[in-house]
C-alpha cells in the first residue's frame, strides 16, 4: 500500500474536475505536523495560479469533487489553499491487517522496469579500498529495493581490467610463476601492483617487454589473454571474499568490466567523427561541449582516442551507455560511484545522447557520494597515511563488536555470539555508511556506529530482538493471532499501523532516488513509534481481543524491520 500515490491519484481527479488539466500537480506529502492531519495536498496554490483563481476557493472546489469515502474520516482547507487529510482508522486497520497477510506486504509494481546497476567496480590487481565500499554498499541496497519492487535488475560491475597498465602487469605476473611465487605473494594485490610499477619504472628490459605485452593483448595474442585472465581471476576472487564477509549480492557472474567495450570503441570513434561530433585537434580525437566551458571560457574538449591511438575513460563510458540501452534494453542505467567523477559521467552521456545513441526516455543517473573521512576530518587513512584495506577495515569491526558485544550480560552460547557479533560489525559498518546523505563526504567513526543509542545498526538489531522477545512470553494461539483483528484505539496505535503502512513510500524512494538513508530514517522512526506504543500500550496484559491486536501490530513491525534491513542487506539475530 502505497498511501501517497492513492492519495495523489484522488486528489489529481479532484484537481481535474474542478478545472485543472492532466499535468496538475497534486503535491501530495506527509504532514509534518499531526495538526495537519496524515497528508497534506501542497499543489492547489500552483494550480490555482496557473488557472487564475483564487486559491482557497480553488481548493475548496477540489474538496467538493474529492472522493475519499472510507479513506479519510476528515478533510479541510488550511492556509492560503492546502488540502490537510486525516485518515480513517478502519482504513487503516485494514490496510496494516492486508500488509500482514498478503505475501510480500501487499506490494507490487505495475509497470516493472529494467534498471542497470552498475556499482562496486574495482580495478584488476589493486585492492579493494574504502572508496569502492561505498559504492558496493549503497549499490546493493538500492538493487535490494529495486528488486523487492518487482523490478528486472542487472547488476553491472564495472571492473577496472583494462588499459596500458596490463603490460607491466602480464609481465611481472610472467617473472613470478618463472621463480615460482607461492599464493600468498601473489594475493596481496597492492604490493603485486606496487612491484610490476617498480620494475617497469626501473627495468628498460622490463618496460620494453611490458609495452610489447599491451600491443599483443590488444590485438588478441593468445598466451597475453590468457595472462590477464588470470590477472582478472586473482582479483575477482578476493573481491568475492568481500561481497560474502559484507553480505552483498555481487557474484562473479556480475563482472561487465572496461573490457567488454573495447571491441566496441573503434567504431564509435569513427561514428563520432563521421556525424561532425570529434573532430581532430592536435593529434587526438576531442569532442567539444559548449555546455561545459574551460579555464578560457571555451567549449571544454573532452579526448575520445588519444594521439596514440588509445581510448579514454570517457570513450568506454559512452559505449557503456549504449550498450546498456541497445543490448541489454534498460528502462534505466545507474551508476553508483564518487562525486569526483559526476562531471566525468555528464560529460561522457551528453556525448551520448548528442550521438543519438540512446532516446531521452531512457534515464541515465549518476548517483554520486563524498569522500569516506577519519574523525579528523581528512580522507580515511591508515594511521601510517596509508589507504585502508576493505578486509582490515572488517577485521576491525569484528574485534570492536566483540568488546560491545562480550559487556552486554548475555545468554548466549558461544555459536550464538558469534553470529551476534558478525552480524553487529558488518551491520554497523554498512548502515553507518547507508544512513547518512550519500552526497555528503561522511566521518568514519568506530564508537557512533558501535553504539545501541542512536540511528545505528545495533540500535535497529536490538529493537527488532525485544519484539521477538515479546512472542517469546506471549505464549499465544497462532490460529487466533491470524484470525483476529486490528483495532486501533488508542493514538499510538494508531501512529505506528501509519508508519508501517508508510514502508512502501520508503523502498520507492530508494529504488527512484537511490537513496537508501530514507529508509533508514524511515526504520528508525518506525522502531520509535513501537516504542512508544510498547509503553503505553500493555500487551501482554491487555483483554484478550486488545492482545491479539496489539500482537497484530508487533508482527507486522517485527517483518517489516526485518525486511527494511534485510534491503539495507544488513543481518538480523533472534537474540542478543
Ligand atoms: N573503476 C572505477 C573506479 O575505481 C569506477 C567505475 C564506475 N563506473 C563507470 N561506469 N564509470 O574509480
């Protein structure tokens, strides 16, 4: 049940039949305040400007033709023209009593799309670093939304395994199974990476062969291929090991890395030229932008082939985008990385669109993120200054949410906090990042994130165990809880059956804007609101009939925190 787009649809006809035409915007929104009622129609003042009348009277029109027989027990005009709308309890009642039986809350979507999502994306023999957690961890949220939704989601990983750099690469892993490397040399990436640059930068024998290797490899040399497919092998493999330990969805089978566009680029290239879109400029191939201006004021050039010959990011990005939309037939495409590559990603799809590549219908969005900070306020280090290795950062965690966990006086058994405790460090690593505004750079820090005060996963975990405690003592008849009904008398009551039926509002969101903070906030609430429901409203000891309805209300809590968590993919316990 989506309240806000019933609502929107109503109040749309109202605007209709009291004049309006079918683009009019209803507005329709949470009130912020319960004197407004539930929802507020905003749009009346900008309508009713448009048509030349006035406001009020407008609304008071709208009212006239606004059918919400059984939704709203009340309707009303406040201000200078907005709608505030009070909802009807049984409406309600039924509503929260359908999103407990029907499966899947309820929830459908009617016009399912396509949607890539192209996120994570590390690059062949470097590490995993903090940068790209964000990115795996925002992007597997919103695909869990999406998803939940109905939606055919194509999750894109967008693997740095190409470029010149494979040379030098093919070639010291060549040097190392000649002295016969062991496993271990060969999986800490950062310093395999550090020392294929050290002999090329130092070897002439080296580089020569490292630069002979790029040609090879790019014209198809089968020993090269089979060199940089163990490359991309070694890398994706402890890249999986992440995913798993973070509990995210990424397989190997999602790797739709550079390399996949590269047979495609020459002919784009060509295209380009050929529609008068690139043209040539000192050597290079450049297309120039009048929508962005350089230093000088000028249309900015962006190179799509180098002097050399060679692609460019851009070039890669634009055939991205086409193939998306040609081949693999997206309604949408989405990619999820650092604000530092926003006007990278515009530059490189107002290329496309001005190719013709792709119809304005499809929707390509960057969804941007800030830099991960320490407490200092400087970009995320290790404490030598160097960068933070994702698997150290979860070792970490693991260690901190042992301490938190081994204070709490618990009944556990040892297997018991162990899941405990995994599930409150990957938990609070992820949520610290999802929770907060992705635009926005954030602070790292360990003892906000580890806490069971505030929005953090522990918080949300430990509420979600104190409703299942709560069943634990009730000792109640399943049949009767399933057959008997919601009633809500009381305001708590009634405020937290709003917020549960407001969980779709919330996944909706996520899924459009790719923001996974609303519905944390959206959780957070909802666990505020069973608060203060809980104590104001007896349970256990309340008449027979008030305790299968209040029970009524704690179910559906229960699976609605677990299912908002489980698409923020973070773990819930039975105890802890
Ligand atoms: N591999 C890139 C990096 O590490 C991120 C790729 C983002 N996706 C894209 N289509 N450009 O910065």
């Amino acid at each position: 049940m989506n309240i806000q787009s019933v609502l929107s649809d109503k109040v749309k006809q109202a605007m209709i039949a009291a004049g309006a035409d079918d683009q009019c915007e209803p507005s329709v929104r949470q009130s912020g305040k319960v004197q407004f009622g539930d929802y507020q129609a905003n749009g009346i003042m900008a309508t009713a400007k448009k048509l030349g009348l006035n406001p009020r009277e407008f609304g008071q029109k709208v009212l006239e033709h606004l059918d919400l027989k059984d939704i709203a027990e009340k309707t009303e005009i406040a201000g200078p023209g907005f709608i505030n709308i009070f909802l009807s309890k049984n409406w309600i009642a039924d509503n929260a009593q359908n999103a407990l039986t029907a499966e899947h809350f309820g929830i459908h979507t009617e016009h399912p799309q396509t949607v890539v999502v192209d996120y994570s994306s590390p690059n062949v023999a470097k590490e995993m670093h903090v940068g790209h957690l964000r990115s795996t961890i925002i992007g597997d949220a919103v695909v869990r939304a999406l998803e939940f939704l109905g939606h055919h989601v194509i999750r894109a990983n967008h693997v740095g395994d190409w470029g010149t750099q494979f040379g030098m690469l093919i070639a010291y892993l060549e040097k190392m199974e000649n002295e016969h490397a062991s496993e271990m040399e060969l999986s800490d990436l950062e310093a395999f990476y550090r020392a294929a640059k050290e002999h090329y930068d130092q070897d002439p024998v080296f580089a020569e062969k490292a630069r002979q290797y790029v040609v090879k490899l790019q014209s198809g040399d089968e020993y090269c291929r089979t060199m940089w497919k163990k490359l991309v092998y070694m890398t994706m493999r402890q890249n999986q090991r992440n995913y798993e330990r973070l509990n995210v969805t990424l397989t190997e089978k999602d790797v739709m890395g550079e390399s996949l566009y590269n047979p495609m680029l020459p002919a784009i290239v060509a295209d380009l030229k050929a529609q008068g879109l690139a043209q040539e400029d000192q050597g290079a191939l450049v297309v120039f932008l009048e929508e962005f201006k350089n230093k000088e004021g000028e249309p900015m050039g962006v190179i799509v082939q180098k002097k050399d010959g060679g692609f460019l990011y851009t070039t890669t990005d634009i055939a991205a985008a086409k193939y998306r939309y040609e081949t693999l037939k997206a309604d949408r495409a989405l990619v999820f990385s650092d604000t530092r590559q926003s006007q990278h990603m515009q530059q490189a799809w107002l290329i496309t669109r001005k190719a013709g590549y792709v119809p304005d219908s499809f929707s390509l969005e960057h969804h941007n993120f800030g830099m991960m900070l320490g407490k200092d306020g400087k970009p995320f280090k290790t404490r030598s200054g160097g960068t933070v290795k994702l698997a150290d950062l979860l070792d970490e965690a693991v260690q901190r949410a042992t301490l938190l966990i081994e204070q709490k006086n618990t009944a556990l058994n040892e297997r018991e906090k162990a899941a405990v405790i995994e599930a409150v460090a990957i938990g609070a690593v992820k949520y610290a990042d999802l929770s907060k505004n992705r635009t926005t750079d954030y602070v790292f820090d360990w003892d906000n994130m580890l806490s069971f005060e505030g929005n953090t996963a522990p918080y949300m975990q430990y509420a979600y165990t104190r409703i299942r405690s709560v069943f634990a003592k009730a000792d109640v008849d399943q049949k009767q809880l399933q057959e008997a009904h919601i009633s809500l008398n009381d305001e708590k009551e009634r405020a937290l059956a709003i917020k549960l039926l407001q969980f779709e509002e919330a996944v909706q969101s996520v899924a459009k804007e790719g923001t996974p903070h609303i519905l944390c906030n959206y959780l957070y609430e909802l666990a505020g609101a069973f608060s203060a429901f809980y104590e104001h409203c007896p349970i256990l000891n309340a008449e027979p009939e008030l305790k299968l309805s209040r029970l009524k209300l704690a179910r559906l809590t229960e699976k609605t925190l677990k299912q908002g968590l489980a698409l923020l993919g973070i773990k819930t316990v039975e105890k802890m």
